[in-house]
C-alpha cells in the first residue's frame, strides 16, 4: 500500500509518496513546486487569484504524480497562510473543484499534535518527556508530551513571514529598534506556553520545519546531503550569535550563509528570533532538529487509525467559523 501526502505551505507545494507497509511510512518519492504564497498575502488579506491558480496547479501536479507513483488520492492540507486568509474557503473549494483533491486546513494545535507524532516516532522512547518547536510561515506549533500524543499543544500567530511582514516590511536590513520590538511581541504571546514547558521539564526537544533545518545548517549541522540520519543539535548560544550575524545582512547576502536558501533568506531573521526566544524562554539549551514532522505524523495516524480519523479531522474546516488570527490556546491534546 502506498499513500501520499501534499502539503500546502507558505512557500511551497510538498508531495511525500511513501509505502506503508509494516507500519512505518518510507518514503519512495518526494517533490515540490515554489509558490512564495507568503511573499503574495499579507497577515489578513485574501489569498489573490493568480496565487490561487497556480495553487490549483500545483495541486493538480502532485495529485497526478502521486498516481504514476501508485499512490491513492492525497491526504491533502494547506497551513497558516491559507487558513487565515479571509477567502479561505474559495481557495479550497477552488482546488477541490477543478482537481478533485479534497484539500482542507487544519487548527493549529492539530497541526502540533501531528507534528509532535511524527518527531515522537523518530525520536523513539528513550526521548522521554518531549517538548517540541515548529516554526511554520505563519504560526509557531508547540506541543509536550509523554506519550504517543502531547498532553498539551498551542499554537500562536508568530510564523517567521507573518512577523517578517509586520515588522520588517520596507527595511532591509532592519533596525535593531524593530527586532527588540519584535523581541518583545514573541516573549509576551509566548509567556504562558513557555511556563508550562518549563514546569514540566522535558528530558528532550525536538525542532522541526524549514525554518529550524536551515537555521541548524547556519550554525553548524551536517548538510542534507548527509542524510537524515545523522544527528542534528541546534544550541540557543550559536543561535544566540546567528541572529545577530542575520541582522546585519540584507536578505541578498543572507541567501549566501550556509543553508540560508534564497527563498527564505528574507524571513529566516525572524525566525531566528523566534527560535532563539523560545528556546530561552522554555529554558531549551538545545533542540535536535527533527526530520519527521507533520506530513509524517499524518502518515503514521492513517496508518494506525485509519482513514476514518483523516475525514472526522478534516471536517473540522467545513465547520469552522471564518478565519481569524490563530489565538494562544493551550488544549489537551486527543486521544
């Protein structure tokens, strides 16, 4: 049995193929195609209509590659810049209208219970107490847990394009007043999550996403090239100095550091400035930089649960009020 996964970010279109025989999802084929939505829509404003047809193309490409690869119609979900998007819903019905794949958005802290699956799994056991980071374009995940789910999940407005845009629009670099002004809006809108990590004390942290790879890539990891097996630790004293060696470049010369991609190379500033917060905040010295995340959590719990799970969680969308900025909210996690 194959299955397959497209995941709707807020620079790209990513399609996992993967057999899942024997439990565990291996991939056997990957691919992406470049969207730069984050780059098109503003925190608030609607998604533009040739963001949306190249989105509906996009989506239609990775439905039919999954195909030639024997996979069945994609576990498809699209992330913050699109659930917070006002024409959230003309954006899927778009997509699932002219390429039949039901593509739908999920809460945050669904997104946080999956992720924090995927890196449990990866992690293994002996982790322990898990705390986890992800840093998406427009929300920051973060989820503990001592089990095979998090006892608690949150997910906050702090996405490294979404602060990018509030504070950084126009300056390049910016001044060193807008990144303590941004500082200061991370700490605030993290305060009660970071208190609870720190409260429970975790034995291990976990960082996944983008954001965290090419943050860990800046300050020493080994590159992909390597494999996902090798053991990728991120520490808050070099992201400490790799903030501030970001905040003096423009994005043009951030794109040329090791693992800075052009791409991301104007939001990658504020996401070490969410990264290296958090991980002061929760009291992390380090994290392990995750290679299993979200796509693989959705992977495992269809594996384990079976498709039923994936059409009661998507509903959720059908059901959900208008989009709005993604509130702090600390929920216990389903079983």
């Amino acid at each position: 049995m194959r299955i397959s996964v497209v995941d709707v970010g807020s620079n790209t279109v990513r399609l996992v193929v993967a057999d899942a025989e024997g439990g565990v999802p291996l991939p056997v084929h990957t691919a992406k195609w470049r969207l730069r939505l984050s780059e098109q829509v503003r925190p608030g404003e609607a998604v533009p209509e040739e963001a949306i047809e190249r989105l509906v193309h996009a989506v239609a490409a990775a439905d039919r590659t999954a195909s030639r690869w024997g996979a069945s119609s994609p576990l498809a979900f699209a992330t913050a810049v699109v659930r917070a998007a006002p024409n959230r819903r003309e954006v899927l019905r778009a997509v699932r209208t002219r390429t039949g794949v039901p593509l739908c958005t999920l809460p945050g802290e669904v997104e946080a219970e999956l992720t924090f699956l995927g890196a449990r799994r990866w992690m293994g056991w002996r982790s322990g107490p898990l705390a986890l980071l992800d840093i998406g374009g427009g929300s920051l995940e973060v989820a503990f847990g001592r089990g095979r789910l998090p006892d608690f999940v949150a997910s906050l407005p702090l996405g490294a394009a979404r602060l990018t845009h509030e504070f950084f629009d126009g300056e390049d670099p910016p001044t060193t007043a807008r990144i303590r002004a941004m500082r200061r809006k991370v700490r605030h809108q993290l305060r009660d999550v970071a208190a609870r990590i720190r409260w429970e004390g975790p034995r291990t942290a976990a960082a996944t996403s983008r954001t965290f790879q090419q943050l860990g890539r800046l300050c020493g990891a080994a590159a992909g090239r390597h494999g996902p097996f090798v053991e990728r630790r991120l520490t808050r004293s070099d992201l400490r100095d790799a903030v501030g060696r970001l905040s003096l470049l423009p994005a043009a010369e951030r794109a040329l550091l090791p693992g800075i991609s052009a791409p991301r190379a104007a939001q990658s500033l504020a996401g070490a400035v969410v990264a290296h917060t958090a991980m002061k905040l929760t009291g992390l010295r380090g994290v392990t930089i995750c290679p299993w995340a979200i796509r693989e959590g959705i992977m495992l719990r269809h594996i384990e649960d079976g498709a039923s799970w994936w059409a009661e969680v998507s509903r959720l969308e059908e059901e959900a009020a208008p989009a709005e900025p993604v509130p702090l909210r600390i929920a216990p996690a389903s079983s």
